[in-house]
C-alpha cells in the first residue's frame, strides 16, 4: 500500500507524467481485480462441493454400507446452526468423490473445544461414542437452545434427557434410577410439560449442561452442601429463610446431617406443598430426624386424627414450627416462642387463649426431670394396671388349679359319684 501511495503521490504531482505511473496502477489494478474475483468465488465453489455431496445424501433414507442412516435433510441442515459450514468443516478427510467407504469421526472438539473439555470430566464422557450428537440430535439438524426445535430448548430437556434416564434396558444395565418417570409427575415436570414454563426447573437446572458431575463430588452443585445454593437459584426468598433457620445455619457450619432442600421435598418426586400426599409423608420425613420428638408426637391427639389418613388437615411439624425458616423456641421469631402461640395455635383454634396453649404437643412422661407430674401419673397406671391384669391372671390360675382338682375327685365328667 506504501508503495502504491507513492505512485499515486507521484502521478498528483505530475500534471504531463501521469503515462509513468499508470502502467504500474494498471497492473496492481489488475492484480486486485482478480483477488477479488479469487475471493469470490471461493464461496461458489464450496457450494458447489455442497451441492455435490447433497446431490447423494438428501435423500433422506441413505444409508452406508453398516446400515447407518447418512441422508441429511437440506432445508433443515441450512437452517442449523451448522449450516454456514461446508461439509469437509466437519468432515476433514472427505474432499472429493469417491470418498473414504469409512470417513473418519467428526471432531466436535476442533470447534467446541470448551464444551468437549467439560464433557471428558463429567459423567457422560464414556456413556457413549458421540455424547455430543446423544444430547443434541443429529448434528445436520442442531439448532440454538432458545429454538423450539432444539433437542436442548428448556422445554425438550426432559425428554431428551429421558432418552436414556427413561429407558429400563439402559437403567439396569448401569445401575442407574428410572428418574424420567417420577420428574414428569412432580411439580416441575406438570410446569413444563403441562403449563410450558420455561423457567420451571429441568434436568439441566440442577445438574448443568456438559460438565455433569456426580452428587458425591463437592463441585456437583447437586451434592449436598451445595444443594441450597442450586434450588436457590430459582427459589430465592426460600432460600433466606432456609439459612436464616437453624437448619441452614447447621449445614452452613459443616454439619452435612443437617437437612437440606432433598432431603424434605426429595430430588425428582416433588409434590405440590398443598397436596394431601405431601402433608401425610411430611411427618414421619421430620421424624427421620426428630426420633425423640416424633415418638412423643405419636402420642398426641393431632397424630392420631393424623393416622387415621383422611384428616389431612390435622397439624403437622411445619404447621406449628415453620416450613424452611425454623427457629428454636427461644428465639422471639418463632412461631412455637411463648409468645407467639395463643396466634400459631389460632390458625386452627379459632378460640385459642393463653390457658389453652398450655398444652405440651411433644409432653415425655417417660422423662421425670422434664415432666415429673406426668411421669408419675404414668409410673401409677402402669402400676395399677399390671396390678390389676396379675390379680386376674392369679386369679384364674388358682380357678384353673382348683377346677382340675374337683374334676379328679369327681370323675372326668365332672359329675358327682352316687351310691
């Protein structure tokens, strides 16, 4: 470009002279003409290699010899978000006809080099010979997440994913749950498939998209300590009030026994709060912990209505304790604090008053020191009744004894002996 300045600058100067110059201008003229002519070109004649390998596989039923399907449907292809590509992009040892009988695998990574790195650490990296086209299709017909005909649009996650997370041959065979079935049954799944949310949480909501990791691995964000911060990233306020309460404060602490978001709702059988199923198996889910609290809860008159399954409507923990915010009763906050009871008690007791929250829901009366009135009351009906069954029981035996006796004295058919 210097060079041709100069030219130029030599030939403004030159009123007369301009013939010395122009050979030169003409010849670099030229020489661009055809670049550019080279340039353009170049795009007719991929097209026209295109065109050349489409002539064969847009047929659609083509197969090669092992019986794999090698048509490719054009339109779609076009439309892709491969289709700005060339087939020998992906196809590198394919140039010209006849090609190899056997053309070499297509490289996903010499583009994705990203995506394929975070594959080959996940869980999917041995789970089959291509997991890139197992996720997304057929790779002639890929197109961006947010396109409705995506095998990964937020919607299709499910059913893509229970490809093989819903197959019972491939469960077995790697020992792994039939998950698809109860997703597509809980809260998240109706919000999907029924409602078409797309903010409603799908597999790769919780367990990410390539670099998919077990629940045992601390960099899982479906591992425990970071279950919180996962369900959170849609359930903000929830997660507050979890770490707020004595829960989240004990798992944020290290305590990996306390409960988290699975542990109480389960990780893919989520049922709707409201739902009678969810109130019946919520207490004995509180009591896998609360042994101690869940025995004396047993006792009380709201477990037995409880038991009895139709009274669905009958306090359970999260009634009188809080669902996700659960705080000790001595803080002022919670709703089982003195303070606050005669108004949680109100919520089912419309005439609750202070004599009436007087009443002990988890009262021991096998523990004297916290209970002692109803430990003794307890320790003298255990008496009074093991007293009362011994007597009868004593009773009978010696009736049984003397009924033998007056039988041998009398015959064995009990009646008596005359002269």
């Amino acid at each position: 470009m210097l060079v041709s300045g100069r030219f130029v600058a030599g030939a403004v100067k030159q009123d007369n002279g301009l013939s010395a110059s122009r050979p030169g201008s003409r010849g670099r003229m030229l020489l661009a003409g055809l670049v550019a002519l080279l340039l353009l070109s170049l795009p007719r004649v991929m097209l026209a290699k295109d065109a050349d390998c489409l002539s064969c596989h847009s047929d659609k039923t083509m197969q090669d010899a092992s019986g794999k399907n090698v048509g490719v449907d054009a339109p779609l292809f076009h439309s892709s978000v491969h289709g700005s590509l060339g087939c020998s992009d992906c196809h590198s040892d394919v140039h010209d006809y006849p090609h190899p009988e056997h053309p070499a695998a297509v490289q996903c990574v010499t583009c994705h080099a990203d995506e394929s790195k975070a594959i080959a650490g996940s869980i999917h990296a041995k789970a089959s010979t291509h997991p890139c086209t197992s996720c997304h299709g057929n790779a002639h017909e890929i197109f961006p997440k947010g396109d409705p005909r995506s095998a990964v649009y937020p919607l299709n996650i499910p059913k893509t994913c229970g490809t093989c997370h819903g197959n019972r041959a491939l469960a077995q065979k790697y020992g792994l749950e039939n998950v698809y079935s109860v997703y597509m049954d809980s809260i998240h799944g109706y919000a999907v498939s029924k409602e078409g949310l797309l903010v409603a949480a799908n597999c790769m909501s919780c367990h990410g998209s390539h670099n998919i990791l077990s629940h045992k691995d601390p960099r899982s964000p479906t591992n425990k300590a970071n279950i919180a911060a996962t369900c959170g990233s849609c359930h903000g306020g929830v997660k507050a009030q979890y770490m707020s309460g004595v829960h989240g404060k004990q798992m944020a602490s290290g305590n990996m026994k306390a409960p988290v978001c699975t542990d109480c709702h389960t990780a893919h059988a989520i049922l709707e709060p409201t739902l009678a199923s969810f109130r019946m198996q919520s207490t004995p889910i509180c009591g896998s912990c609360h042994k101690e609290q869940m025995a004396t809860y047993r006792d009380t008159f709201h477990s037995q209505l409880g038991l009895l399954g139709g009274y669905v409507q009958t306090a359970r923990c999260w009634d009188c304790h809080g669902a996700h915010e659960v705080l000790p009763a001595s803080d002022p906050r919670s709703p089982v604090a003195k303070a606050n009871l005669i108004k949680t008690c109100g919520k089912c007791h419309a005439d609750a008053n202070a004599s009436f929250v007087e009443y002990q829901p988890h009262a021991n009366p096998r523990n004297r020191s916290l209970n002692p009135e109803l430990y003794y009351i307890r320790l003298f009906m255990n008496l009074l009744l093991w007293s009362v069954l011994g007597f009868f029981a004593l009773h009978t035996l010696l009736w049984f004894i003397r009924s033998k006796r007056e039988q041998e004295k009398n015959g064995s058919t009990g009646e008596a002996k005359h002269d």
